[in-house]
C-alpha cells in the first residue's frame, strides 16, 4: 500500500533530540553500583504438583534496593538438571502481573528457563515499603517524581535491573544468554534494561512504552493522559517534572543497548503511539528488526508477535 509505505518511511526519520541531563550518565553509574552491591536474599518454595511435568515451579522473592520482597516465577525446563540453560526475564505491562507459570510454556518448551516479575502495586503479590513525597494521581508512575531518585519509576526499574542480577546467580542459568522481554510497561523497561546492562544479551519489546514523554503528553495517549492531568493540576512544576522523566525516557537510553533487538508495533496503537515507538528505536545501533502490523492496536497482534519472538530466539540460541 503506497499510503502505508510511505508512513513507515516518515517514521523512520524521526530523529528527535535527546532531553538527557546533565547528570545522566552519573544517575546511572551510581544506579549501577548499588546493584552490584545489592544483597538479593533470596527466598524460594518449590510447588510440587504443577501441571507441567519435567519443570521446576518455583515460587521466589528477592529484594528491591529498600527492602521490597518482589514476587517471582523462576521456572526451569528439564534440561537444566543436566546443563546451564538460557533465560528469558519477563517484565509484564502495566496494571497487570506475571500470570501464571503455565503461561511462560513455550520458552519452557524450548529449553529456556523464565524469571518473571510482579511489578509494586501493579496486579501481582509485589507491595513497596517504600513511602513517597506524592499522591498517585491514579497512576503510580508519577508516584514521587518530584524526586526521581526516591520515584515510584526509579524502584521498579532498579527492581528490573535486580531480576538480571538473579539470573546471574541462579546456577541453573547461562549468565552469557540472558534475554528480556515484555510488553507496553514491560516493553519500555526491555529497552530501558538493555541498555543499563550490557549482560543482557537479547531483547524482546512489544509495543513498548516510556518512549518521547513529552510526545505522549501532549497527545495524552495512554499514561501520557495521567501525566497530561498532573501538570494541569500543578502547572509550576511541568519543567521539573519533564526534567525527572528525562531519565527515564527511552529516547534517551536505546543508543546505549549492544545486543540484537526484535520489536512489534501496532499501527493503530492509540496508547504507545508509531511515532513514539519509532523515537526510541531509531537511536537502536545494535542489530535490530521491527515488525509493524498495520491494523493492530495495543496487543501489537500479541499471539503473531510470540510466534516471531520465540523464531528470533531460535536463531539467537543457533
């Protein structure tokens, strides 16, 4: 279709200009260093009886910086009682939770073992023990943005970072083949992820968000709506609160991912937005490949997307 060729075209030029601060690179390192640093004190029960024979279900919490039990699948196939295994860490989309483990069966089937998390006062069993300056608005990620090293974003992505901290010390598991993948939320925080750490060694995004904040603001798509509302409330703090974002926003992280990349994207997503999808995967300088499904809305045709994620980890495993 020349009218579609040509949107794919417009997006692929967008360049839009980073809105890093000053200070970035220094968030990040100090970030880093507490996660080296960080005691996971793992906790662990193995759920015998699961209806998936030859897999071990274990239901697992490790530690959040402040102390927040995050609550985890970690699954493992048969074939890691003989040998170490890959892993896929899932990072699920907002307001929902990690599912359940019968739901990861096809990483299981190929042989890679699957951490997933529950993201705080999301869906899932995962709380925060941690307090904040400000109010939810009705949506956590503005939660403490006012100071983004105490933010309700800066401890779910320090809690992703962890999870690959986990992988690392779950015996069972290749350290050197560790992919991410998720979607909306969970997509956002795969980009995010694989450029804070550069063990991870694929990322999986669909449709992922936390992309051209500022973008998704003005059009109020999706959480840009909750974020919209916010400043019209407090107008005086718009310039504080768009500088707090900056460090979370993927336009100013993709340039930094290593590895391979696979991203799906619906072209009538109306909540992460082609344009804002497209900001942050053009800075991607890494191998990578995006799949646009030109009548998909946010699912970015979930079920065809699984079926090309799981192809690109054959290859990756090859």
């Amino acid at each position: 279709m020349k009218l579609y060729n040509e949107k794919i075209k417009e997006l692929e030029k967008i360049n839009v200009p980073k809105t890093a601060q000053p200070d970035f690179n220094e968030f990040w390192d100090e970030v880093r260093e507490k996660i080296k640093n960080a005691n996971l004190n793992i906790k662990k029960t193995k759920l015998e009886n699961y209806p998936m024979p030859g897999v071990d279900v274990y239901d697992l919490t490790y530690e959040g910086l402040d102390g927040t039990p995050i609550s985890t699948w970690l699954l493992l196939p048969e074939k890691a009682k003989t040998e170490k295994v890959p892993v896929v860490v899932s990072y699920h989309g907002y307001s929902y939770y990690k599912g359940e483990a019968i739901c990861y069966a096809k990483w299981l089937l190929m042989g890679v073992a699957v951490i997933a998390i529950d993201f705080r006062l999301q869906g899932g069993k995962t709380g925060c023990k941690s307090g904040f300056d400000d109010g939810f608005n009705n949506y956590h990620w503005i939660t403490g943005i006012l100071n983004p090293k105490k933010s309700y974003v800066y401890h779910i992505t320090t809690d992703a970072l962890l999870a690959l901290k986990l992988a690392r010390e779950i015996p069972e598991i290749d350290s050197e083949k560790i992919a991410v993948s998720g979607h909306s939320q969970g997509g956002g925080l795969s980009f995010q992820i694989s450029a804070l750490d550069n063990s991870v060694a694929l990322c999986i995004a669909r449709a992922p968000s936390s992309s051209w904040y500022e973008k998704r603001i003005i059009d109020q798509s999706g959480g840009g709506n909750a974020l919209a509302q916010y400043i019209r409330n407090h107008p005086e703090r718009m310039e504080l609160f768009l500088k707090n974002l900056s460090y979370f926003d993927n336009i100013n992280h993709t340039e930094n991912i290593k590895c391979p990349v696979l991203v799906g994207m619906g072209m009538k997503d109306p909540v992460c937005t082609p344009d804002t999808v497209y900001a942050s995967y053009n800075k991607i300088k890494s191998e990578k490949r995006i799949i646009n499904y030109p009548f998909s809305d946010h699912s970015a045709e979930g079920e065809k997307f699984e079926v090309e994620a799981a192809n690109f980890f054959k290859e990756f495993l090859k």
